[in-house]
C-alpha cells in the first residue's frame, strides 16, 4: 500500500513537473498553478473512476483493459516478436475472409492493444498496480486538454481563462476522460487532429498533415464513426479560411452536399448504403441490454424515417436525462451537467460578450459547433441507453461548453479576466 502510493505521487510529480516544462518553453498561456489544479483533478477523478467502477460495477471496461495490459506484459516477457506482431491485420483478414468483417475486428483489436501494450510496459514501473497506471494514462491523455487550451487561445487570447474553465475543470466531462478506456484517448487524438489541422490550414507544412493523419488513425481505431461527422466540419473549416468566402454560404453547400449524397445514396443499393449503416448501429445497440433505455423508434433507411425519428434523437441527447428520470449517480451528474449548459446558454442571451458575433461566427467555433451538433444527432439515433450516450457525447460536448463560456462578457460582467 505504502509503495504504491509512493509510485503514484512520485508518478504524479514527474508528469506534472515534465507538462509544466513544456508549456513554459512553448510559451502557452498556463500557470504553474493552473497546470497542478488541472492534472490533479484529472489525476484524482482517474482513480476515483477505477476504484468506482471496481466496487460497484465489477471493474467494467477499464479494469478489462488494466487486466489486459497484465496479459500482454506477460506476452512481452515471453514472446516479444509476438507482442508487436500482434499489430499486424494478417492474423485477423485470414481468419475472416469478407473484408468488412475482418477489418471491424481489426479495428476492435487495434483499440485493445492501443490501450493495453503502452501499460504493459509501463507495468514495469507500476508494478501491475491500475492506479499508477491510470497516472500514466491520464498524463498522456491530458495533452488532449492542452492542445484544446492552445488552439482556442491561439484564436481566442482575451479568452483565456473562460477556456481553460471549459476545457480542464468541467467535472462530468473531466471525469469520463480520466478513466483507461478509449474515450480520454479519443479526445486527445481529435485535439490533435484540431490543432494540427490548423497549423496546416496557416502554414502548409508537411509535418502538420502528419500530425492530422496520425489523429485521424488514432480516431479510426478508437471510434469509427467519428470521422464522417468531423470531416465535412474540417471541409467548411479549411475552405472558409484558405478561399476566404462566407461562412454561411461554405456551409450551406458543404453539409447540404453531405445530406444529399448521405440519402441518395440509398438510391445506388437497397442493402449497402449510409442510412442502412445508422440502421444497422442502432440495431446492434437494440440488441443488448441495460437497466435503463430511453424511448427511440426504430430507423428505416429513408429520408421520412430519419426526420420521424430526429425529435426523440435530439431530445434524447440534448436534454436528457431529465433530472426526475434519472437513475443513479451518473445520470444525477448528466443531469446537473446539461442544466449547467442550460444556465450557461441562457447567460450568453443575458450578458453577452461585445464580440460574440465574431466569437460566433468564427469558422473554428461555428464549424465545431456543427460538427458537436451533428454528433449528437447521430449518437441520439443509434444509442437509446442513457449511460452509453453520457460517454459517448464527451467529445462533442467540450465545445458546446467552450463556445457558451467564449459568449459570455466574463469581464466587464463578472470581472473575470
């Protein structure tokens, strides 16, 4: 117990001493305060999450993936050819012939091993012990925050501290992110993809596109089926700043090609085409089973099904859980955070910031703000149970908080700076 302790706050110390360094040599806007409170709360809810889900759920997929991280340290000792050759789709496209079926297992093995061999080396260290290898892991996914907290400043400077409040110290949101599981790696790999991408937009360098490219894997692996919601977000995004042409009008034609080819393709193949793929994922999540399950028609693959359906896919994401529907602890928190949102949006129609138009309708914040409402939509049609949606929103919903934080006139208003 002793040492195990020790490993964490020894592990703590290092990686806050190593973040505090570089953000002084890159010159970001943190404080050395600000950097402490905004890794230890990541810290402290990561081993709140484990020791939570460990007592009360049975270990759920965190511990899956910890104790998995035991089997391939294990596989590394033994084996370590087989330990990287692991990585390799050979195995996987032998056993299933039928290419789509061979790679969704060798996405599914990707997501395992991505969280699971980085902690098997480092299980060196943490003696096998989750709680210091949540330390690891919620110091690499904390530049996921970081890169969010540089990107917006970067655009943003007069909104520096409203940013860092959305970004690092939103609980529920911090909290989701700090378990070892796909979702605090997702975001750091869609940070990346964010912040790169708009080094390449200003400056076109080779290195840049490397950096999207390796974010838009990570993404690939992680979640699928965030990457036709981002990319007509980052289409607008780089056609409004490189062509210089209205905001409105780049939109319009960007997502409204997107919704013509998403449903006519239903014209091409009755089986095979886009809306039958939302079908099917919300077909497959019908399938399994949950304590609680809101109530979600079923989708046909045609344009009529889909905005029947839209009300309940909006309500069910947006809104809910209401806080006299909400079961349990996690709903209570969802619930406290959506009307948190609520507040923070009524006050932007309260006390607007002078410049809220320019904030608005920045291409950054309005093609987010697009690409976090498309990504709503899409997770209200598939998913009916309330703690699948919680999680799988986090990432959208960081940038519903950052643009309701950026609208608000924290200065003259609240005089915070």
């Amino acid at each position: 117990m002793i040492v195990s302790v020790l490993l964490i706050l020894s592990c703590f110390f290092l990686f806050f001493y190593l973040i505090v360094r570089w953000c002084k040599r890159r010159g970001l806007q943190l404080t050395t305060t600000q950097i402490g409170v905004a890794f230890a709360l990541r810290t402290l809810l990561g081993l709140a999450y484990g020791y939570i889900f460990l007592t009360y759920f049975g270990g759920d997929d965190t511990w899956y993936f910890h104790n998995g991280s035991l089997e391939e340290q294990e596989k590394l000792i033994k084996d370590p050819l087989q330990f990287f050759a692991d990585l390799g789709p050979g195995k996987i496209f032998r056993l299933y012939p039928e290419f789509s079926v061979a790679w969704y297992y060798y996405l599914s093995d990707l997501e395992f091993f991505l969280l699971t061999k980085p902690m098997a080396i480092f299980n060196f260290i943490s003696q096998g012990n989750y709680y210091v290898n949540s330390v690891l892991f919620n110091f690499i996914g904390f530049w996921g925050q970081i890169w969010l907290f540089r990107l917006f400043v970067s655009e943003f400077p007069a909104k520096r501290t409203p940013v860092f409040i959305a970004v690092f110290l939103i609980p529920g949101i911090v909290f989701w992110l700090s378990g070892i599981r796909g979702d605090g790696l997702l975001v750091f790999f869609l940070a990346l993809v964010l912040v790169k991408f708009r080094d390449w937009i200003h400056d076109r360098r080779t290195w840049s596109i490397i950096g999207v490219l390796i974010g838009l894997a990570g993404i690939v692996i992680l979640r699928s089926m965030l990457l036709p919601v981002l990319l007509p977000a980052l289409i607008a995004w780089w056609i409004a700043v490189r062509k210089r042409l209205p905001l409105f009008k780049v939109v319009l034609i960007v997502y409204g090609s997107c919704l013509v080819v998403f449903f006519a393709s239903a014209l091409f193949s009755p089986n095979k085409n886009l809306p039958q793929v939302v079908v099917n994922r919300q077909a497959s999540f019908m399938k399994l089973r949950a304590k609680s399950k809101f109530e979600l028609d079923t989708l046909q693959p045609n344009f009529l099904s889909f905005a029947k359906v839209l009300p309940q896919a909006v309500n069910n994401t947006f809104l809910r859980p209401y806080a006299w529907e909400a079961r349990g602890a996690f709903q209570w928190a969802a619930a406290a955070q959506t009307f948190l949102l609520v507040i923070l949006l009524v006050l932007c129609f309260l006390k607007p910031d002078p410049n809220w138009k320019n904030y608005l309708l920045h291409p950054l914040v309005f093609c987010l703000l697009l690409f976090a409402t498309a990504l709503y939509v899409f997770i209200g049609y598939a998913i009916p149970f309330p703690g699948a949606i919680i999680r799988y929103k986090i990432p959208a919903e960081i940038f519903f908080f950052l643009t309701a934080f950026m609208l608000i006139d924290w200065r003259n208003r609240f005089k915070l700076k």
